[in-house]
C-alpha cells in the first residue's frame, strides 16, 4: 500500500513538475532587447550599404553583378595581391543583410552594455559588412567604440587593392557612419605579419596603412601582439574601461593558437576554459579579464541560430526576422523557480520516504 502511495506521490510530483516548469516557462518570457535602436541600428547599416555603393561607384571600381548579386560594393574579388586565405562567398553576402546590426546591437545589450558604455571592436577586414554592423550598434545605442582592424583579407572581402577596408572606412567617415574611434591597424593574414600575402600586397597596405597616421601593429609574437593591442585599447578607454568585446572575423591576433578556440559558439560567447597566456588571442584575454566577448565569425551559425537568411537576394528590408519578432526567456528567473521547484520536490521526496 506504502509503495503504491509512493509511487503516486511521484507521479503526481512529475506531473506539477511539467506544469509548474511549463508556466514558468511561460510568465519567464520577456521581449527581445530594445527593438527601438535594434531598428535603428539596422536603417542605419542599410544606408551605409547604400553610401559605399555610391562611393565605390565614385572611384570607379567596377561591381561585379555575378558575385554581388545585391550591388552592395562590399564583395571584393576571388584573389589579389592583399588576399590572405580563402573565404566563402556566400557568407561574405550574408553578412551585407542590414539586420545583422540589430542582431549586434541586441548582443550587446544581453552583454550589459548600455549608453555611454565604451566598446572594443577587434576586426578582420575579410568581413567588412560585420564591421559596418558593429559600427552601426555602436551609433544606434549611443556607444563610444574603439576600432582595431586588420586589412589584409580573404576571399570576397575587403580584398579590392584598390578598394579595400581603408577606402571603406574613408568613405564611412565622409559619410558619418563611423562613430568608432580607429585606435589602430595591422596588417592582418597569416602570424598577424601578412605572411599569405604576396611582397606587393604587404608592401601596399603598409604604406597604405602608414600614411593614416594611425598606430600600425606589427608584432610576430603572439603574447606580445596581443599585450599591444591591449594596451592600445585600454589607453584609449581611459578610466571608464571596456565594457564589451566584439569580434569580427577570424584575425590570428584575436583567435590566438589554442584548439579551444574552435568551442567558442557565435554571439554572447560562453568560456569553460581559458587557454596559457602564449596560445590566447585578444579573446581569451577579453574573457580572462570577465570582459563579454561577442563573436562574429561563424556566419551559418548566426543564421541558424538567430533565424536570419542565408544568401538573400534581395537584402531584407531593415526590422525583418525574428530578431525582431519573437522572444526569449529571462534565464536568470527560470532558473531560480527551476530550483525551487526541484528543492521542494527533494523535501517532499525525503518526507514520503521517511514515512
């Protein structure tokens, strides 16, 4: 008889367990981040598109229609002198969606950042539209961003020596889409030192980069690179310290050496281990010092996971997808009526096996 009551005590347990969890499941939901500057964010990378278009149009530099099937201007070309590896190019046009900047933006605010917050954007140019998105989350939520950028780049992006990341952040600028300070360059590519580029394209985008007057990174070591391009950003943050770490692209100097760098999921990064000082890229470091990191390399792992479409021809509109559609659960909450629950259910258990 003991048994049997056991065994519908249990039974009755599981079933408000299912209805309990299923209702804080349900009173736990909140609306996505701010869909105000969500939405601006985005209008305004749809219009930065449009004014590298113009500018590229301007300099005469012709828009291949076959490879940029948007007429973006941000599709460079299968190989150059200032090519460093090989790139996808239907994640290249991916990225040019404008919504991926109220995708940054809502990351950023799930990082905790808020207004007047300061913003560090560590970049590789072989994904110049992820760039403009970070640029564009930064003006919309009224950031103060700092700008490391490489400019070598892989296939199909900023890969056009005669349009590269360079004239892409001029035109930015004459424009009034760059809010971000740029606090300094590199060359990018292989060893952060242009190893996989040809003689002609380092020596090109080292006079390039030079005449900017910006301060140019040019360690080999690891540790050191790193150390520098630290001490760049935390000069440049001045007393009010970085509040979040965006990543663009897959920069030696930001990667680092580690395997484990392969486990870091994109969006709001999560890290169970942090690798040795000499293997960690600006990264691991970020995260070493309890510094969010956003990571925005793998591009068919932001669509899946954020429900943005892969090669869209044409662009979505700005405020389209389910970034701005659906919602998400307040963790924080869940959790703590979670353990409730299941404290109250082990007391309960203890009570029926003691009787």
């Amino acid at each position: 008889m003991r048994v049997r009551r056991r065994e519908g005590l249990l039974y009755a347990l599981g079933i408000c367990g299912f209805l309990f969890l299923s209702g804080a499941l349900f009173l736990t939901r909140k609306p996505l981040e701010p869909k105000d500057e969500m939405l601006a964010a985005s209008r305004r990378m749809a219009e930065a598109i449009q004014a590298v278009r113009d500018c590229r149009e301007r300099s005469g530099v012709a828009i291949d229609p076959d490879r940029d099937i948007n007429s973006t201007g941000l599709i460079g070309l299968e190989t150059s002198p200032i090519t460093t590896s090989l790139g996808n190019l239907e994640a290249k046009r991916t990225t040019i969606n404008p919504n991926f900047a109220g995708l940054v933006t809502m990351l950023l605010h799930q990082a905790g950042v808020r207004k007047g917050d300061t913003v560090a954007i560590g970049a590789s140019s072989s994904f110049p539209a992820l760039i403009i998105a970070s640029l564009c989350a930064v003006e919309a939520m009224e950031l103060r961003g700092l700008l490391i950028c490489s400019l070598g780049a892989s296939q199909w992006g900023a890969n056009h020596p005669d349009f590269n990341w360079l004239d892409i952040m001029t035109c930015l600028g004459r424009s009034h889409f760059l809010s971000a300070r740029p606090v300094g360059l590199s060359l990018g590519g292989d060893g952060d030192v242009g190893k996989d580029m040809s003689p002609e394209g380092r020596a090109l985008l080292l006079r390039l980069g030079r005449e900017t007057g910006l301060p140019f990174i040019a360690e080999r070591d690891l540790e050191a690179n790193v150390r520098e391009r630290l001490r760049t950003l935390e000069t440049a943050a001045g007393d009010a310290g970085i509040r979040a770490f965006i990543n663009v692209g897959g920069s030696y100097a930001n990667m680092g050496t580690d395997s484990r760098i392969l486990k870091v999921g994109p969006g709001l990064a999560s890290f169970s281990e942090i690798p040795p000082v000499e293997r960690r890229g600006v990264i691991f470091e970020m995260a070493a010092r309890r510094i969010p990191v956003i990571h925005l390399l793998y591009v068919k792992g932001l669509c899946d996971r954020f429900g943005l479409p892969w090669d869209p021809a044409p662009l979505p509109e700005p405020g389209q997808g389910a970034i701005f559609e659906g919602k998400e659960v307040d963790r924080k909450v869940f959790l703590i009526l979670a353990g409730a629950y299941f404290l109250l259910s082990a007391a309960v258990l203890a009570i029926a096996v003691r009787s």
